[in-house]
C-alpha cells in the first residue's frame, strides 16, 4: 500500500487555483473530444427522479451512504444540491479533528462543523464524527507544549477533549471514529504523542490508550457509536489481524466498541478476486463478533482520467459496493469527498487524481453509474 505524501494538512491556495486552470482546460478541450466517459460540460446535472440517486437506492437496501464534507464548500450551489440528494450520510473531512476543533488549550472552534450538522439536519442526513485520538492534525500546543506533559496532565487534556467534543454533539453524530490509525503496519502500535511516554499513561501497555479514549467518549455520549477506523487494514494483513485481536478483546470484555473502519484508499488494482476475498473475509470476522463494519474513506485513485482507466474505476466501485452488500456487518458505505474538484489525493498522491464518483464539474462518472447500478 502506496502511503500518502505527509505534512500536507488543508488545501493550499495553490492547489485550488491549479484546479481551476484545470477546470477551465478541461472545459476548453473537452469540447468533441469525447473521452473521459462522462459530460463534461459546465451545466449542471439535471436532477434525477427522487429514486434514481445513491441515497434513494441505498435507503432501499437499508445501506448508508455516505461522504466525507467540508463547511466552506457548502456555499457552492451544485457542491450543496449533490451532497444533499445522493448522501444520506457526512462526515468532517477535517473540521472536526483535534487541530481545527480545538485550536488553544481553552477555544473550541465549533463553527464549521456545526454548520455541517445543520446542513445535514435541514437534508434528513446523519453525521459520522471524525476523529478523536490521532497522530496528526495535533495542534502545536499538545505536541510542543511549553512545559512538559506528565501522563495526568496530557491525560486531562485528552481526557476534556473527548468530553467536550463528543458533548457538544451528543445526539447529532450518530457514530464517531475515536481513534484513527492507531497501529503500524506490522500490527505494533503506532508512536503518538498519545501513546508514547509519557502520553495518557498507557505507554507499553498494548491497546490500553484505544480503550481509555473509547471509555471516555462512550461516557461522554453513551448512545453514540464508537469506532477504531483503520487504514491499510482492509485485507488480512498484520495489521488488520492486530485490528482483529484489539478488538476481540474489547468485545470479551465490554469495552464500548461499535465497530471497525475501514478507511479503503485504493487503487484499481485492489479490485482482484483474491483481494475482494480477503477483504470479505475481515469483514466477515469482524462481523462474527457482532461488530459493524464501516467503510469509511473510499477513494479510487487514477493516474490518468482516460474512458479506460474511468472504467476500471468503475468497476472497482462496483466490487466495493458488491463486498458490503454482500456482508451484513457493513452498514456504511462512505467515500472520502464526492467530487474531484475538492479530493484529497492530488495533493497527498502526487501524479494521481480522478478518484471519486463526480468530475470536477459534479457531473457523473462512470463510476456512480455503477454504483448506482450495483445499488439496484
Ligand atoms: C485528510 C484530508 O482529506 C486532507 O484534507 C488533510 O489535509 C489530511 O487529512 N485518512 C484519514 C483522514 O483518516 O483524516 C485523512 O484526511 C485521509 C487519510
């Protein structure tokens, strides 16, 4: 698994006005060139009957279907009208990580995402936290703190985070990822300031940090669900295997613990038979314990927007969806964005883009036509 390019936190304004010159070359040359397999066309996509969407098709299948949202985008019109009728389902691409959300030892910023649970309120959709526990996307004054943290005073500050947070949206976000990517890929934890020493006091001691964050934020909400999400753990592998005993283990002894993300980045080749096997597999184990499965963070990154590559996509979509509906531990189905106007990967997966259902001008790829197919 291909690890994204670091020390990248928000889109650069850079980036932003690189996709606007592409945007405007795509609408200068798409013109009877034909390829890409999609409209490429500045109109707008004429809305649908009410059924024919993701979210429709999804309700249907007792599926959620979800994205990750950013509050600055919502004020585009086609960004909002998109988001609203084929999502039954946000979450806070970054808004609500530790960084953003709580910036100085005593200011919450609760604007921006309070303005994404609003938007999915007026719209009937439910709200995934996202996150809580992380190695990045700290702010400077947790990881470079001006005297240093003793186990009870980093663990206060967790401690409160967690409290704050999760009570300032009790009752609105239905499931939170409390810890993400806790482990390393040989099933080891993962060195954070969290976890490491003197971090909250667990150093050494195993999954002890996961299950003091998930005992936090289920006293915080008790009736929210409580998520590990993981990435590069969706196949068997070491590190969903260390997934796999955390969270028996959590399970053996009642630590509150709803379920596994499982963030699924990929590439077209993910989608190979013994891979789908593999990942219904890990799916299915963690499924025996009575566990949900989440996919979380799907992306299907390409390196060129060709009508063949459009079409592998397609079809990597597809068996994703195929492998989730053919689970019932899987409940939701989220990607990570919507439109390849605002994605993650050009930035963080030099030389790669085009990864999600919509092109940069929210019109629809071959791949939300399978999707949707797939949904039938
Ligand atoms: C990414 C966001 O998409 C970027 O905008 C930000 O710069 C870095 O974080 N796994 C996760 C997400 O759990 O939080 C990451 O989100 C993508 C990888």
């Amino acid at each position: 698994m291909v690890e994204p390019a670091h020390g990248k936190r928000f889109p650069k304004a850079s980036r932003i006005l690189a996709t606007g010159f592409y945007v405007l070359f795509i609408l200068v040359t798409s013109a009877g060139c034909g390829g890409g397999g999609s409209t490429m066309t500045a109109s707008p996509t004429p809305t649908p009957a009410a059924t024919e969407t993701l979210r429709a098709k999804a309700q249907a299948r007792d599926l959620i279907i979800g994205t990750a949202a950013d509050s600055r985008f919502l004020s585009e019109t086609l960004y909002a009208a998109t988001l609203s009728r084929e999502y039954s389902e946000l979450e806070a691409e970054n808004e609500m990580k530790f960084e953003p959300i709580h910036p100085a030892p005593t200011t919450y910023n609760y604007t921006g995402p309070d303005n994404l649970v609003a938007f999915a309120q007026a719209n009937s959709m439910k709200v995934r936290g996202h996150n809580l526990v992380s190695h990045g996307q700290v702010p400077d004054w947790v990881s470079s703190p001006l005297t240093p943290w003793t186990p009870s005073s980093l663990s206060a500050v967790l401690s409160s985070h967690i409290a704050n947070v999760v009570g300032h949206y009790k009752g609105k976000v239905y499931a939170w990822d409390v810890v993400n990517e806790p482990f390393n890929s040989d099933g080891t934890i993962r060195s954070t300031i969290w976890s490491d020493s003197p971090g909250i006091g667990f150093a050494g001691q195993g999954t002890k940090t996961i299950e003091q964050a998930l005992l936090w934020a289920h006293a915080a909400d008790p009736a929210a669900k409580l998520f590990v999400n993981e990435t590069g753990a969706e196949t068997i592998n070491q590190k969903s295997d260390a997934v796999y005993a955390m969270a028996q283990d959590f399970v053996d002894r009642g630590v509150p613990l709803t379920g596994i993300g499982l963030q699924l980045h990929v590439e077209t080749s993910f989608d190979s038979a013994s891979t789908l096997e593999s990942l219904s597999q890990n799916i299915h184990r963690l499924g025996a314990l009575g566990l949900e499965v989440h996919f979380t963070e799907v992306d299907v990154r390409l390196q060129d927007g060709s009508a063949t590559s459009l079409a592998a996509q397609a079809k990597t979509y597809q068996d994703l969806m195929k492998v989730c509906l053919a689970q019932t531990a899987c409940k939701t189905f989220q990607t990570w964005g919507f439109t390849d106007m605002h994605s993650w990967i050009p930035e963080s997966y030099p030389g790669f883009g085009w990864a999600l259902p919509f092109d940069e001008t929210y019109a629809k790829k071959p791949a939300y036509a399978s999707l949707l197919k797939t949904l039938q």
